[in-house]
C-alpha cells in the first residue's frame, strides 16, 4: 500500500489528474482545432502520395488536397441546404392542406367516440374525452414548443457560432496540413532520444488502432445498409428503398452522425405532413438501426483494434457523458492513446494494493 505514495506514483496521479483536468475543461472548447489535427494527420498520407505520384512540392501537394476537401465539402453542405430549403417550401405550402385534413380526421374519431360510447355510463364517457381532449392539448403543447420563440431563437443564435467554429477549423486544417511535417520536428525535438523511441511505438499503434477502428465502422455501416434496406423494404418501393439505403449507409459511415441523422428529419417531416404511418415506421426504423449499431459497434472496434468490447462501450459511455455526442468517438480515443501508451512504456502501472 506505501508503493502507492511514491514519489513516482504521485508524478503519475498528478500528471493523469492534469490530463483529466485538460479533457474536461479544455478540449471541448478547443474542438475545432482538435479535429482539424486529426483530419490533417488522416489526410497526411494522402499528401505524401500526391508528392510521390506527381514529384510536386509540398506545398502544391497540401493545396490540391485541401482544395479537393473544399469541394467534398462544399457540395455535401449545398445539397443539405438546398434539400432542405426545398422541403420547408414544400412544407409550408401542404401543412394547411394537411391541418384541415387532421381537424376532420378529429371530428370523426369525436362522432365515432361519440357513436361508440352511446349507452356507457356518463363518468365513463367524459374520462374518455378528458384523455382525448388532455391527449390533443399535449400534442398542441408539444408542437407549440417546438416552434416556440426561445427554440427559435436559440437555434439562430447557435448558426453564427457553428459558421465561426466551422471556419476556425477551415483555416486550421489548412495551417496544419501545411505544417505538420515541422511542427512534427519540433515536437521531437524537445525529447530525450528514449522518449522519442516511445512516441514513435506509440504513433505507430495508435495509427494501427485507427485504421482498425476505421475498418470497424466500415463494418458496422454494412450492417446498418443491409438492415436499412430490409426495413426501407417494407416502407418504400424497391427503387427508393435502395437509393435511401444507400444514402444512409454514405452517412452512417460518419462516426458522429449516423444513421439517425437521415431518419430522425425524415420522420419528422413525414409527421408534419400528416403521414402518421410512415413516420412511426421510420421512427421504428432509426430505433432499431440505432440498437444494432450500439449493439454491434463495440464488438467490431474490440475485435478490430485489440481492444476489449467492455472498455470501448465503457469510454463511449463515459465519453458521452462528459462530451455529448461527440463522446461517442472521444471515449475510445482516449482509450487507444491510454493503451498505446502503456504499450510503449510510457505509463507504467505495475502497483500491487
């Protein structure tokens, strides 16, 4: 029990409880950058190909690539905005079609719950149209605030702030991109020829267990598109049951988005329009393809990158807690850098209570 309070296992507590201080504190309002290292460390071997390929310079390489990005981008967020603006078109012009066709849908179930209760007693009857008149006034609530004001306005105010975090990664993928091979360079140099040799273990693990956890999600993605097209099946024509299928599987493969992103808005819209059917079977759907996700994710990432499926649902847990939905990623990244970590020495855990 003394071991514990050694010298070096004091450094390594505070050290691990600074860490823990920068993870709560400091990593979620720096984001944006985080994630523009991250994807500048994926694209690297991208670059380095296009310099080999084409014997261009570093710099032309990083702007081609970066340039191609831009396009992915751009064109993944013009189709959301103009799918999206078409649909609120769309939706505002059917929505008093489809209010008048909800009030006289009302009006029937009223004379049929009339017409059904002739005869009951007059206790029974007026509990029964307390519950349908507390049941519309809840819906009536529901989508009142929805729409409300401070919804509305909160949504707005958030726009600004995602378009300046947005453009803050922008700039910094750029910047990182152009400089990671020196930035690379300077990091190692302020290392003692041994520490060094255990970051170089130590990045060489963590990019094995990154394309394992990529390879994990490719997996889980065909999971989810052949579950998606069984379902769209009994939903949709074969014809658009696949296309959606397909666009499903394309976004699933996202880690932070999933499959959800596609059904959830679909379902809603379907709701609002006033095909109850179909969004409760979507609905359904998004429920089911989220559980198998869940279900499946953390064995596939185990098996992928060596890690147990109880610690990575464990850090996702975790991770979400503490981080939102982005935790969900977080969480076993943490995990890897903790592991390769102890893999190459640099943390040492040999106590015994």
């Amino acid at each position: 029990m003394l071991k514990l309070f050694k010298k070096e296992y004091v450094k390594y507590i505070i050290t691990w409880l600074f860490l823990l201080l920068i993870a709560i504190f400091i990593i979620p309002v720096s984001l944006p950058i985080i994630l523009a290292l991250i994807t500048a460390i994926i694209i690297e071997p991208l670059v380095k190909l296009t310099q080999r390929t084409f014997k261009w310079n570093r710099k032309l390489a990083v702007m081609t690539n970066f340039f191609f990005l831009i396009i992915i981008i751009s064109a993944f967020i013009y189709f959301v905005i103009t799918k999206l603006i078409s649909q609120l078109i769309y939706t505002s012009k059917v929505i008093p079609f489809h209010l008048n066709s909800a009030t006289g849908i009302w009006i029937n179930v009223q004379n049929n719950l009339f017409k059904y209760t002739e005869g009951l007693p007059k206790e029974v009857v007026e509990s029964i149209q307390g519950k349908f008149d507390s049941t519309l006034m809840s819906m009536k609530d529901a989508l009142l605030d929805l729409l409300s004001y401070s919804n509305i306005t909160a949504l707005l105010t958030d726009i600004p702030n995602f378009l300046i975090n947005f453009i803050v990664f922008i700039i910094a993928l750029f910047l990182f991109m152009l400089d990671l091979e020196r930035l690379r360079t300077k990091f190692f140099r302020y290392l003692s020829d041994d520490t060094a040799e255990k970051v170089r273990v130590m990045s060489t693990s963590v990019k094995k267990v990154m394309i394992g956890f990529m390879k994990a999600q490719i997996f889980a993605s065909f999971i989810i598109l052949g579950a998606s097209l069984i379902g769209l099946l009994f939903v949709l024509s074969p014809k658009y049951a696949i296309i959606m299928a397909l666009i499903i599987w394309i976004v699933d493969i996202i880690p932070i988005l999933g499959s959800i992103a596609i059904l959830a808005p679909w379902a809603i819209y379907e709701y609002i329009t006033g095909d109850i059917v179909l969004g409760t079977k979507l609905t359904v759907l998004a429920i089911i393809l989220l559980i198998i996700r869940r279900a499946v994710e953390p064995k596939l990432m185990g098996s992928q990158m060596g890690i147990s499926p109880l610690a990575i649902l464990i850090a996702m847990f975790i991770g979400a807690k503490l981080f939102g939905f982005l935790g969900f990623l977080i969480g076993p990244l943490f995990v890897i850098l903790f592991i390769t970590a102890k893999e190459a020495g640099m943390i040492k855990l040999n106590f015994k209570l």
